[in-house]
C-alpha cells in the first residue's frame, strides 16, 4: 500500500535553537522541492520562560518568498520595505524576497510579560525564474480573510491556492496549494488530487491516509493523482502542501534561494559587504553567514 501513496517519507532533522526546537523536513538528501515548497520547518510547539522570547536577528533572503502560519503564539515581523506587523494564529504572512530583502522576527512584548508560546510552520517557496528578481513585497492575510471548510468534525484552513472548491486571497506566484486540516477524533476529509506535487505532515495527533499510519512530524510525499482519505482516530493537526513540478532544479544555501549558484554566491559576497537594506527599527543586529549552513540543497 506504501508504494501506491507514497512517493517519499523524509523524517525531520532537529535542531534545538535555545528553549525550542525546529524539525526540518524540506530540503532534504531524499527530496528538494514538492511543488514551489523548498524549505519546511515546525516550529515547537513550546512555552518559553516570562522574560524570553524569540530574537531571529535581521537576516537577508533572495529568490524566494517565505510563509509564516501559527497554531499558538505571536510573531512580530519587521522588514527593509519597512513593513511592520505581528501575525496570530490562523493569519499568514507572505513575505516575498524577490532580488533582496531584509527581516527579522521576534516575540511582542506583550508576550513575553506572560512567557511565549510558539507554535506554527514556517516555509519557503521557491520563485518562477520570471519572478526570482521581482521587487521585494509583504502581504498580510488576516484569519478571517481565509476561507475555511467544515464537515464532519473537519475543519480545512485554505492557506494559499484552490483546495476543497474554496480559494484563498494568498497571493501565488507558482500554482501553490496549502492547507491547515484539523481533524476531530473519528473524522476524515479527503485529498484532493489536483496539483503536480503534494505532501502531508502531521503536525501534531494521529492520522491514517486510506489506513497507512503517518507518522508526526515527517513528511510524505504523495504520489501523483493519488486519491486519498485522511483520518485521525483521536484528533490531528495535519499540513497539506505542494503545487506545480518545476522544470528547472533551485539551489539553497542558508537563507538564499536561487536558479542560479553564481546569484546565490553574489547574495553571500553582498550580505558581507553591507550591501543589503536595512530594517527600519531594527539596524543595530543582524546574522552574520555561517561557515557551514544548516540548510543546503542536494545535489
């Protein structure tokens, strides 16, 4: 039964950042992409001491566009086009990099009076060749800008893209689909076979695809035009991603994402030389480039 759902399994690579964790499925040795989504991280879930929070310092970006989705907690965002806003649970954030930008992201204070939680995937996706020097962009789509479908102890989030006969207002540049499906115990939703690529990841709960247990925090590449029914016998937090297969491989390194490594290697030589703009209200820290990146492609 594996082999006729299943494409790929790729279990995650932990990485403890200091009161949390992020378990990283994409990129991987098995598997770059599924769709335009080329990095994939849960974040937590974790309740950070009263005081703390999370500081993820100014950092640049190239070539990509990176979507932040929350279960628990608050993130604030601030960026180089001066862009400033604190996304919640069920919004999104859409941050496209296009030919450079510059962000960082940290806990509100509000939260961390109280101690943070945090809990939520954070992706990337990789951009069309006609769009990877785009102007840089922010959009921010509100939870109740979402559309959201229910049905039988279902209930399916429609983050990007056309899923479930609804359409998100998430603006797409490749065709992308991405769903939040929160399963109640005993319930099931289909899944729909429409898009070139498409993975499930369990993000929290149990869940069975057309009986085949999924395993939490690993993501199953699914085969294509597979038609599938996901259940949970006691309750699930499942992510549905993917989209078009793209025809060109993309390179990753660290927080650059490119068709080309000779850009990917300029972003590197501009990031040292101070070449990139600055965030607005938040200039005095930024991420120096490490020797060794813990995200890289795959040849």
């Amino acid at each position: 039964m594996t082999d006729d759902l299943i494409l790929h399994t790729i279990a995650p690579v932990t990485h403890d950042l200091g009161g949390f964790k992020v378990h990283r499925t994409l990129p991987s040795r098995p598997r770059t992409m599924v769709g335009p989504f080329i990095f994939f991280d849960q974040m937590g879930p974790a309740h950070l001491d009263v005081g703390n929070g999370i500081d993820v310092r100014p950092h640049p970006h190239i070539n990509l566009a990176t979507v932040t989705y929350l279960y628990a907690g608050a993130i604030g965002h601030r960026d180089s086009l001066g862009t400033e806003a604190v996304i919640t649970p069920g919004a999104v954030n859409l941050m496209t990099a296009g030919h450079g930008i510059v962000h960082s992201e940290r806990s509100p204070s509000a939260e961390r009076a109280v101690g943070p939680e945090l809990s939520g995937i954070q992706t990337w996706l990789a951009l069309p060749e006609r769009d990877e020097e785009a102007d840089p962009a922010f959009e921010h789509v509100a939870a109740a800008d979402l559309p959201v479908i229910e049905a039988s102890g279902a209930t399916a989030r429609v983050i990007m893209g056309d899923l479930w006969g609804a359409s998100a207002p998430t603006t797409t540049y490749a065709q992308t689909i991405y769903g939040d499906i929160a399963l109640e115990a005993g319930s099931s939703i289909p899944i729909d076979p429409a898009a070139d690529e498409r993975a499930l990841y369990v993000s929290m709960g149990d869940a069975t695809l057309d009986g085949l247990t999924l395993e939490p925090m690993t993501l199953y590449v699914l085969r294509p035009g597979t038609h599938a029914t996901l259940r949970s016998a006691g309750g699930a937090r499942v992510m549905l991603c993917g989209g078009e297969a793209f025809t060109t491989p993309r390179h990753v390194w660290w927080n650059f994402v490119s068709s080309s490594r000779d850009r990917i290697n300029q972003a590197k030589e501009d990031w040292n030389a101070g070449n990139f703009p600055r965030v607005p209200g938040d200039d005095k820290e930024w991420i120096p480039i490490p020797e060794v990146p813990k995200t890289v492609s795959y040849p």
